[in-house]
C-alpha cells in the first residue's frame, strides 16, 4: 500500500522536482491531488508557495524563506515516525541516502533489491550528489547516512567498506597506453580533464602532492562526459576503478598510477547510526565489504 504522504514532505517533493506532474509520478499521486495540497498549504500559510515557469513550477521570494522550515518540520515528523519504528525494532520506514554516480550504478540497486525482498515496508530514497553535497545533507539531516570519501569525511561517524584504487584513464592509442603504470609526472604532460571541485577531493589531494602542476583543460561534473572527452582524445585523466567499471567506454584504457594509491569508499552518519533501518544498510554493506 502506497505510503500517506503530507503536505509537507509533498512540498518537498515539488521542490525537488520543480513540477507537479513529476512529484505526482514520482509519489504515485495525480497531478490534480499534488494541485490541491499545494493549494491548500498555500491557503493553510497565507502566501504563494510556488509560481509556474516553462514546464513546471519554483518557489516565490515567501516559498524560498519558508522553505528551511518547511523541511525541518518534515524531517522532524520523519524522525518521530522512524523512532517509533526503533521502539518496535521494526525494520520499516523511510531511508534516505546519498550516494555518489559510481556506487549508485554499481551498487544501489543491488541495495534496493535487498530492502525489496527482505524488509518491503522500508522505502529507500537515493539522493545524488557529490561529496561537498552528501556531506552537507548528512550534516543537515536531509539524509540518514551518505557514501564518502575518508578524505571528506572529518567529523562524522564514518565506517570503511570499499578500497577503490586511482588510476589514469587514456584513449587507447596513448603513447602512455604502452607503459604497464604511469606515474604523475608523466601524466601531466598531457592536457588534463579534472572533474569540478566537490567531486574529486581525493585527486585534488593527489595533485597538491606532485611537484609537477598540470595543464588542466576541461573540468565535469559527469563522469561519462569526462570518459568522452578522454576517448575523442582530448586530454588525459585521473579517476577511479569503480569509475571505470560503471561508465567505462570502448577507446579508454586503464593503468594504475606508480606509486600506488586508493580511495576508502565507506558509509557516513552525523553520529552512530541509531536507526534500525540504518544499521540494516550497514550490516548488509558490512557483509559485502572488500576492505
């Protein structure tokens, strides 16, 4: 049975989307019902909530100010709602994760199909972003626990699960192509494509160690455009085995970086996960870890 949603968290919803029709969908609601909950949060507040643009909706000057409130009190009634969840040690309720493009290709689905088969009262609702953002939200509380980084993950309760080596990425016919590894001075003679600050913390950490700057060219935020642009052979790049394995393309060749480094890939909280459904994911990822 379809879970109740209130206003709130329909406003959220909205908000995310910047459409009606598309939270009525992603909710399994009519565009008419999202309509008239909107309608009536409008008229139980007393301001406009939302203006219409092409295709879709956003927020007014008063939908903007009311907009962190709005969340905290949805967050809060999702949090009263999961404790008492946690009384009953029920495994059921809302989790909400953020996760990065490489894990949630590889390994989100996997996620889901465990909650689906064995816990179906749990709704999982996945949040993509990079680490700046997914840190941000746990920190917030927008999420219960995100994917990172170690390097990003001070101050939060931080469990390690995958170690996911770095490497250089090159078209096929690279002269470095050749070579069994590649070391970074030898990279950067090449033009580089980097992705955008927040998404690559660890190979910001990486370049700040080597003697020699590189000549940047173009910087992504998507990692298949990144792969693009290297296979058209615009430039080189550093990333990440999970990387390849999820978007990797056909002309773009791997070879480790010389001397040898990784990323620890693990699951984040703001605190230790207290949560039944939350210590569900982590027991699972736990069992599964290829640290």
């Amino acid at each position: 049975m379809r879970e109740q949603k209130d206003r709130y968290e329909i406003f959220l919803k909205v908000c995310e989307t910047g459409s009606f029709s598309k939270a009525a969908e992603a909710l399994s609601y009519t565009q008419s019902g999202i309509s008239q909950m909107m309608a009536g949060l409008e008229e139980e507040l007393g301001v406009k909530l939302f203006a219409r643009v092409n295709r879709g909706v956003t927020l007014t000057d008063s939908g903007k100010r009311l907009f962190p409130c709005i969340r905290e009190l949805a967050n809060q009634k999702a949090r009263l709602r999961q404790a008492a969840f946690n009384i009953n040690h029920n495994v059921e309720g809302r989790l909400q994760v953020g996760s990065f493009s490489s894990v949630t290709a590889l390994f989100l689905p996997q996620v889901i199909h465990y909650f689906r088969e064995n816990y179906p009262k749990v709704e999982v609702e996945i949040m993509d972003g990079n680490y700046d953002e997914i840190r941000d939200w746990i920190i917030h509380g927008q999420v219960d626990c995100g994917f990172l980084s170690s390097i990003v993950a001070d101050n939060l309760k931080f469990y390690p699960l995958w170690d996911d080596p770095l490497c250089a990425l090159l078209p096929e016919d690279h002269p470095l192509a050749k070579k069994e590894s590649v070391t970074l001075p030898e990279l950067f003679r090449y033009p580089l494509i980097i992705e955008t600050p927040g998404c690559d913390n660890d190979i910001q950490h990486l370049m700040r160690k080597c003697p020699v700057k590189p000549d940047i060219s173009y910087s992504f935020r998507d990692d298949p455009i990144i792969m693009s642009f290297v296979r058209n052979g615009l430039g080189v790049t550093i990333s990440q085995e999970l990387v390849l394995k999820a978007f990797g393309q056909p002309g773009v060749v791997s070879r480790p970086l010389k001397p040898a480094c990784c990323r620890t890939i693990g699951l984040a909280f703001s605190k230790t996960p207290g949560s039944v459904v939350s210590q569900t994911l982590l027991m699972y990822l736990q069992k599964y870890s290829m640290v």
